[in-house]
C-alpha cells in the first residue's frame, strides 16, 4: 500500500473521532518563531478537521481527564 493510501484510509477511519493533543513538544525553531509551532499546530488541526474528527488541545496533562470527561 501507497504512503498516500494509507493516509486516505486513516483519514476516513478518523470520521466522528475525538483527538486531543497532549504534552505537544515544541521543537527548538518554535522558541526562535513562536508562529512556526502556530502554523504547524494548525497544519494538524486542519488535518484532522478535513477528516470529520473533533479537536481538543490539552496544554497541561492534568487537564486530559477534564476534556475526556467532556467528550
């Protein structure tokens, strides 16, 4: 299977899912461009948009529990 099918078949397997990012590192480029880590954030976001699934983030990891519990 194709790189690209394989992303198409997890795209549409993604339909009506919750994803919440969590513990998101930034790389060493975003504390020099805080837009870059932005950018990249939104990259995902419209990523996972175009697939039907929901976005959460949970900057702090405490705060997982609080958004599953809102799902």
């Amino acid at each position: 299977m194709r790189k690209r099918d394989e992303i198409r078949l997890m795209l549409s397997a993604a339909r009506s899912m919750e994803v919440t990012a969590s513990n998101v590192t930034r790389l060493p480029e975003d504390n020099h461009d805080p837009a870059h880590h932005a950018h990249r954030r939104d990259g995902w976001w419209q990523i996972v948009d175009a697939a039907g699934a929901h976005w959460k983030i949970a900057p702090d990891p405490t705060e997982v529990t609080l958004l599953l519990g809102d799902s």
